[in-house]
C-alpha cells in the first residue's frame, strides 16, 4: 500500500478530535473532583483564619463545660431537696402517727404488762382504779386500754356509777384487764413495788397480778371530744 493513502487511513477526522476532546475534559473533571474531595476541609483556610476558628472553639468548649457545670449542680441541688422533703415528709408523718398514739387515735403495739385487778366485794372504786392507771403512767407506760374497750389518755375521765365504774363514757366490768404498752420490766417494776399498783388495790379490797408481756396490741381508741372554748394561740 502507498505511504501515502496509508496516511491518509489514519488521518483523524473533525468528529474524532471533538469526542477525544470531549473525553479527555470529562477525564481532568473527574481527576480535579477526585482530588478536590480528598483534600481536608481546612486545606484552604489561612494559618490566622485557622488560629482564630480554634480559638472560637475552645471558647465554645468552655461556655459548654461551664453550663455543664451549671447544670450538674442544679440536678445535684434538686435531688439533695427532693431527698431533704422526702426526709422531712417522712419524719412528720412518723411524728404524727407518734402523736395519734399519745393522743389515743391510733392503735398501738409493743412490748408491756398486762394486769388483772379482781374486785369480788366490789371496793374497788373510780379513784382506785385511777390511781393503778396513774403507777402505770409513772412507770413509763406510753398507752394504756381498759378491758379493751376504753383507751386511757390524758382526757380520759373515771366515774362510779351505781356499782359500775365509766372510764370515758365507757362502762367497765369487773374483772378489770388493764393493757399497758412500754418497758415490761420497768413496768412491772412498778406494779410490784412496795406501796405501787398491787398494794394499793390490796388496800382497796382487791387482788391484783401481773404479767409481762412480749407484744401487747392495743386497738382501742379514745373519744376524742373537740374543745369548746380553747383555740390555738397565735
């Protein structure tokens, strides 16, 4: 074949440099684009932009670690205030259910004595059985019953009537239970003691005894009348 027509075979036509062009952008675009995404985000920032953004975010980290700070003391403030109510809730109700006992609204259960006072001869009187409750008491008894049905607290009146006696309104029979919640020993200490509990019913014409007790249950509970001329002081 001739040099010439050779030549004029591999001539490239207009069409073909235009797509080998066109190619050849397409190539340095994707080549630019590949190297553009894996340069850093701070490749073009200046050495003093960058010195002045760090700065911006170290004063960010510490605005943040202060209300950190803030916020940490405030939880740990609420939960030392949740813990004091509940605390101070928790001892009014304790002292309050402590004060229905003294007052005789509530029922009470411990250790204590139980004592039983015979009367046959029926000598045993309101102020006999009054002065027994009043050893008890001084004997340290927090809670006192009746045959279990009259609950002993300071309001608590005795009266004879007819051959009877009414503790608060209520009707006693003989014999007498008396329930008394507090030290069993020191209680019965004190029912046994020369001229305590048991001598003075002796006195009286009666029989007591005494028996400690490691759980004495007190349901009773007094009639609590409303005062009608004393008011809370101001």
């Amino acid at each position: 074949m001739p040099e010439s027509r050779w030549r004029s075979l591999f001539r490239p036509t207009v069409a073909q440099v235009v797509v080998a062009a066109l190619i050849g952008g397409l190539a340095f675009a994707i080549v630019v684009q590949v190297r553009h995404e894996d340069k850093d985000d701070y490749s073009g920032v200046r050495g003093d932009d960058l010195v002045e953004l760090l700065k911006s975010l170290d004063a960010a980290n510490e605005r943040l670690s202060t209300q950190i700070d803030d916020l940490t003391a405030t939880r740990d403030g609420l939960l030392n205030s949740t813990q004091r109510s509940a605390s101070a809730e928790r001892q009014a109700k304790e002292r309050a259910e402590e004060l229905a006992i003294l007052a005789g609204t509530k029922g009470a259960t411990g250790p204590g004595v139980e004592v039983v006072i015979n009367d046959p001869d029926k000598d045993i009187d309101a102020s006999a059985l009054l002065d027994a409750v009043e050893k008890l008491r001084d004997g340290g008894a927090e809670a006192i019953a009746i045959n279990g049905v009259a609950r002993v607290v300071a309001q608590t009146y005795f009266l004879d009537d007819d051959d009877e006696i009414r503790v608060g309104g209520r009707e006693i029979k003989r014999p007498y239970l008396i329930e008394a919640i507090g030290d069993s020993s020191t209680l019965a200490g004190a029912v046994r003691f020369p001229g305590g509990l048991i001598d003075g019913i002796s006195t009286r014409g009666g029989t007591a005894t005494v028996t400690e007790q490691d759980k004495v249950t007190i349901t009773a509970l007094a009639d609590i009348k409303a005062p009608e001329y004393a008011r809370p002081s101001s």
